[in-house]
C-alpha cells in the first residue's frame, strides 16, 4: 500500500509491538500523546487506547533498541 508504514514483517507471528515509550500527555478521555524518538518522526504521536499496551516490568531492565537492531 502506498503511503503506508508498517513495522515489523508480515505474517501470523510477526512482532506487533513497538517501544516502550513514555506518555507525554493525555490528549483526550481515550487518546495519549507518546513521546517517540526521532526515527518515528513521520508517525502521528496520538494513539488511542485500544492500540496501546501496558509495560509491566523494572524500568531499569529497558534497554536501547539501537543496539539490537546492529545484529
């Protein structure tokens, strides 16, 4: 599809999950604004909620996804 960005591959197993990012603000009752790096510059930053996944976890586990993409 033109105009189109997907991430990940296509297929049943593909990854559909990207970040985490932080939540910059509350937009509206079922939208966030997320605060995205650079390289998603070309992707709108408002997301509903139903698009959104919580992370669970220790922060200090997050690691830079720059340096799993090197292989």
């Amino acid at each position: 599809m033109k105009g189109v960005m997907r991430f990940g591959k296509k297929g049943k197993l593909s990854p559909r999950y990207i970040g985490p990012y932080r939540i910059s603000k509350r937009a509206d009752n079922v939208a966030y604004e997320l605060k995205l790096p650079q390289e998603l510059a070309a992707v709108y930053s408002v997301f509903h909620i139903s698009m959104l996944k919580k992370c669970m976890g220790d922060p200090s586990l997050i690691t830079n996804s720059r340096y799993w993409d090197q292989g």
